[in-house]
C-alpha cells in the first residue's frame, strides 16, 4: 500500500496561498527539475483536495500559469477527489470526482483505487483533518523564497496543536528553493503505523 503524503509549496512565512487563494506567488518558486517532477507525479494515484481551492483555481484559471494550473505542472494523471458539502455542484466536472465525507472515509476510498501508489492532500484544512487521525505517513515540503504576509496559513488550530516530524530526506536539486521530506514522529517507514 502507498503512503498518505501531504505535500505543498510554501512561503517563507508559513503560506501556502495567498489571499483569495492567490498562486501567482509560485513564480518565486525553484519549481523541481524536470525529472525530479515526473518522478514524483508517478508515484501519486490519487490527489485529495477542497472546494475552496477548487473554486479558485477556476476563477483564476486565465491567470495560472502552466506551473500552478495544473498538479505537478501537467506532469500528473490520475483521480482527484474534491471534498465538499455540495458534490452535487459539481456533477458536471469530469476532471474531478466530488465526495461529501469524512476525511477517513475518503482516504479509504482513495487507497483503493491507488493500490501501491502514493495519495497526496494538497488542502490544509484536509491534511489538519487527517492529522487529527493520524492518517499522514509523510510530509513533502517546499519553501520559496518569498513573503506573503496573508492567505492560507500551512497548519492553523486554534489554541494552538503540536505536531512533531522526524526528517527522511532532503531534496539536494532545489537549492533556491529547500525541500524537506518528513514522517510523524515515532512512526516506522510505510505503513503509518506507529513503530513498534
């Protein structure tokens, strides 16, 4: 079975959108080598995203460019599900397949179809929601050298809830641009087990 990742590109100062749900900010971004992109769009069978980010990438869908229109850059194929309240809205949409569940339910619908392959949540109010279950295996992350000042913020909990990684691997490729691979704290390798 593939791991649970959730993976983002952030600002400096813990964003990972900008107000309104702004990507534009991405251009400050070393974006991946061309292999290393390809790579992991390979490992990924399922990506689980919200509504906001969704609606958003819609209305600004003239303004993205080839790097935040598509996932990986066009470089990924595969199912993504979009968790929302009103799937209904969006029957339509055949890129996309609308689930109104919980996070748990949908993660177990996801490694059905992923088998050995990766899931990646690309939402931060979903990856909080699976953290709260303690549903991730990895965390996959980059930072670009820029500030935003305001949008969506990487990890935000009210009062406050602490959450501790242990670092797997460093991406060497990215040098603008650091890149970091991490697992929960006390989980062995893989199965998002806690380590025996």
């Amino acid at each position: 079975m593939g791991k649970v990742a959730w993976g983002f590109t952030a600002s400096i100062d813990g964003f990972i959108a900008g107000p309104g749900h702004d990507m534009s900010w991405l251009a400050a971004a070393e974006p991946n080598a061309e292999g290393t992109t390809e790579l992991m769009a390979s490992k990924v069978a399922v990506i689980i995203s919200g509504r906001d980010g969704y609606d958003a990438a819609l209305a600004q869908r003239d303004e993205r460019d080839e790097m935040t229109s598509e996932a990986y850059g066009g470089a990924w194929s595969g199912t993504e599900f979009i968790l929302t309240h009103r799937p209904e809205e969006l029957a339509d949409d055949p890129t996309v397949t609308a689930l109104n569940c919980s996070i748990s339910e949908a993660i177990d619908r996801a490694q059905q179809i992923a088998g050995d392959r990766d899931i990646q949540i690309i939402s931060a109010d979903i990856a909080r929601q699976a953290l709260e279950h303690d549903l991730i295996d990895e965390l996959q992350v980059f930072v670009a050298p820029v500030f935003l000042g305001d949008g969506i913020r990487i990890f935000d909990v009210p009062g406050g809830r602490r959450v501790d990684w242990e670092l797997v691997e460093i991406d060497e490729a990215n040098r603008r641009s650091f890149g970091r691979t991490y697992r929960p704290k006390g989980r062995g390798e893989g199965s998002g087990r806690p380590a025996e």
